[in-house]
C-alpha cells in the first residue's frame, strides 16, 4: 500500500479554486447513477470557485470551521463542521460536510474507503 503524508489545515483564499475542484469532482465520482448524469454534467467549478471565494473572504467569522487536506502540495479534500443546526442528542458539534478526492491516486485519503 502506498502512503502519502496528509496535511491537515486552515483553508487559505487561494484555495478556493481547487475546493472547488474537489467538490465537484467528489460529487461527480460519488453521486454518479445515484443524480441524474444531466445535473452532475451541469456543475460548475467557476461557479463553485466564485461560491468558495465568498466563503472564505467573509469578513464575519462563520458558523463553519473549515479544514483542507493536502498531500504531495496538492489539495485533495477539505471538511466542514461547526455547532449542531438541530437539537439531537447530547452532541455539541456535528460534521457538515466531507469531500475526498479519490481517483488518480491509491494514496488519496478517500482511495482505501471505497
């Protein structure tokens, strides 16, 4: 099995294009037969990058905490998590989102949970 070192970080400005490019793409690998091919076809990693930028830039810290992984300098996934938005349990804080980018690389994070 090959291992790689993944970096675990605050998300910077000039990282909105290649959350993007995850998003999309994890969207596309994940969602594929499940959505219909027409909408996954339709994503826009500019609209996307323009949507990341925004979040990032946000002068008002937001509800979300954000973290990129990397490895070998390239961004390969990122996640979000922060405060419950519905009261459940005794949990405190909840996982909003997970995006992993998986093809291309056997040492991607995402590779070994198919």
């Amino acid at each position: 099995m090959n291992t790689a070192v993944v970096t675990i970080r605050k998300p910077h400005l000039a990282d909105a294009g290649a959350i993007a490019d995850v998003h999309i793409a994890s969207w596309r690998t994940t969602y594929a037969g499940i959505v219909a091919q027409s909408y996954l076809d339709a994503l826009s990693v500019d609209e996307r990058t323009a949507a990341w930028t925004r979040w990032l830039s946000a002068s008002s810290p937001s509800r979300s905490e954000i973290r990129v992984a990397e490895t070998h300098s390239h961004l390969v996934g990122f996640v979000a998590g922060g405060l419950r938005r519905e009261v459940t349990g005794d949990y405190h804080a909840q996982l909003y989102a997970i995006y992993l980018r998986s093809e291309g690389s056997e040492s991607a994070p995402g590779a070994s949970w198919h």
